[in-house]
C-alpha cells in the first residue's frame, strides 16, 4: 500500500469539474453554490454536446466551460483527467443532487495527505439518503463483490461525487465512456494500492423538470460488464479460479453417482454422466490454469508499473525524502 503524497504546499490549486449534459435547470446553482462554498476553487464545467441553454447559464454564473464532443459522462471525466491541472481535483454532477457544503469534508483528507481519493458516500451510515430502490439495490450487490475481491469497506460504489489527488490524476488510464466510469476510478485506485476514504453526504433529490439521463437497463449491464471485466483483468486468479471451481463441483455431482456404481459393481453403467463429469472437471481445472498463469502476467505487470511511475515522479520524490 503506498502512502499519499501531500500536494504542494503554499497555494494548492482546487478545482470543482461538473460534467454536464442538458442540465439547465440545475447548472447555474450549482456553479453558484461550490463558489460560495469554496471560494479558492475554480469551477469547471465539462459539457458534452447540450443541447439546452446549459453552457450559457454555466458561464453566466462564473464558470469556466470545457467542451468534450465524444458523448458520454466517461469521456467527460476522461477529459477532465487530462486537460486539468490542480493539486486537487474535485468531480461532482450538475444535477444539484450532491450538497456543495460537503465539499471541504471531501478536498480536506487530499490536502492533508490523507487520502488519494475521497468519495461522497450516499450509502454511508451517517447519510441520510434519496436513493432510487434498484441504484441502492444495484449498488450494493456490486459492492458485496468488490469488497470480498479487495478486501475493503467501501459503501457506495457509484457516486458521482469525489475529490482526487494530483498524483492519483496522473496515474489511472480512464477507459470507460459512459456511466461505467465510477466504477472503473474505484477499482483501478483500489488496484494500484492508492488510499480511499469515504465521507458521508446527503443525496438531494433532482428538482421538477431536470431529467436522469441513466438508463437502468442498459446502463446497469454496462457497469456489471465494466466491473467483471476488470476483475479479469486484475484478478484474474479470483476470476477464473472461481469459475474453475464452480465447474469441478458441478461435475462432482455426475462424477460421484459414477463412481458410487463403479465401487458397488466394478462396472459404469452410466457413461454419458461419466462423460459429462470429466469434461466439467478438465474444464474447471483448464479455467484455473488460465487463471494462474494471467496471475503471474498481472503481477509482473503491476510490479512494471509501480518501477515506471516511480522513474517518472524520480523528481519530486526527491524533494519529499527526509
Ligand atoms: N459530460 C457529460 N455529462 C453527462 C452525460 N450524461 C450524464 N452526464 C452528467 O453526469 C451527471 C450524472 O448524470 P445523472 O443522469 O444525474 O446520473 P445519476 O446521478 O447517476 O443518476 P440519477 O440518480 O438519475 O440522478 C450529471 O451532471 C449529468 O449531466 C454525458 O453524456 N456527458
Ligand atoms: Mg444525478
């Protein structure tokens, strides 16, 4: 586990992102609020081809507005990844369903070296919560899987509010278009051994006349591909082991009725479960072999990556050395 590095010290840049699309009703109080809220900070807002009169009310209530053409909150936060440089980096919607007077609880841990990433947790025991039933529901599920495979405790997978730190910016490659993208800062931080807090806030609901823009279906497929495509990846021993042995005990079903008859009579008199029982097992043992192997791959892969993001923060590194 490696230890946050606090960002400069004198004036640390904080900067609000609000990655917006259609959302005209909501994005001027919302840039109004995180400037009375935290003064220091400038507001960014990344919109994503509105069609409203949101980049207009964004820059009418003081923010800057960064345009991103590839559809989708993912590619927003892709964006925002890249094209902005601040000590810390603090992500929320632009729907006013996240309370701006949180914000210090968030930006704090990052700028006391506490923490790399900060999550404004709806599902966090202290939060008093608006949560649409099949999210509270979607999210938990998810969440019983990540924190067995990463032995964590995180509460709330999904939210889309959260503070990061510079170096944490700088080292997750963001691939995820669409709404997957929360899922995917959360595992691949957890992954690279970077601290996470969670403090709690208040969901507010949307307000009459702003809309989701989440499609339940298909949008809930996306993320559950998103997080079993990155367990294969990362985990890959978990992933296809788990597999594996799901497969030898279904065959040990068959294969003990086999092997029960072979005992008593010295025959087997049912060769199709015998069949269908060997072929269970080898493929289970196949999937745990892939699993092994990928598992040797994925280590020294992460072990490469630790000595390059060491080589290239060689530099500053050197000034925190006691
Ligand atoms: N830039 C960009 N932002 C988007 C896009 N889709 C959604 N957003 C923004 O992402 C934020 C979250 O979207 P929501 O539709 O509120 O999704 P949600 O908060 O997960 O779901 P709700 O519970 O329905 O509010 C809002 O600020 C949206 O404007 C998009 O395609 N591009
Ligand atoms: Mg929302």
């Amino acid at each position: 586990m490696s230890v946050p590095t606090p960002p400069s010290p004198g004036h640390p840049r904080v900067t609000v992102a609000i990655p917006c699309y259609n959302e005209e009703p909501t994005i001027a109080k919302v840039v109004r609020d995180f400037r009375a809220a935290i003064p220091e900070a400038d507001i960014v807002v990344l919109d994503n081809n509105s069609s409203d009169g949101t980049v207009a009310a964004a820059r009418a209530a003081g923010a800057r507005v960064l345009l991103e053409h590839r559809q989708g909150k993912g590619f927003a936060v892709q964006s925002m990844f890249r094209r902005i440089d601040a000590d810390v980096l603090v992500m929320v919607d632009g729907d006013d369903t996240y309370p701006a007077d949180a914000v210090r609880s968030l930006v704090e841990p990052v700028l006391r070296g506490e923490a790399d990433m900060v999550v404004g947790s709806r599902l966090h025991r202290g939060a008093a919560s608006e949560f649409r039933l099949l999210n509270r529901f979607g999210n938990r599920l998810l969440l019983g899987v990540l924190n067995a495979v990463f032995r964590t405790r995180l509460t709330d997978l999904l939210s889309g509010y959260r503070a990061f730190s510079r170096r944490l910016v700088r080292a997750l490659p963001l691939a995820g278009g669409g709404f997957e993208i929360e899922a995917e800062l959360t595992i691949k931080t957890l992954q690279r051994g970077f601290v996470i807090h969670e403090v709690p806030v208040k969901l507010i609901p949307r307000p009459p006349g702003s809309h989701s823009k989440i499609r339940v279906l298909r949008d809930g497929f996306l993320i559950l591909s998103t997080i079993l495509a990155l367990f294969r990846d990362y985990k890959p021993l978990t992933f296809f082991g788990g597999i594996g042995l799901v497969l030898v005990a279904l065959g040990l079903v068959p294969g003990t009725v086999v092997i029960v008859d072979f005992a008593r009579t010295g025959l087997v008199p049912r060769l199709p479960s015998a069949i269908l029982a060997v072929g269970l097992v080898l493929s289970g043992v196949v999937a745990g072999a892939v699993g092994l192997v990928l598992h040797a791959t994925a280590r020294r892969f992460q072990e490469l990556e630790v000595l390059l993001h060491r080589l290239a923060h060689d530099e500053t590194d050197d000034t925190d050395r006691v």
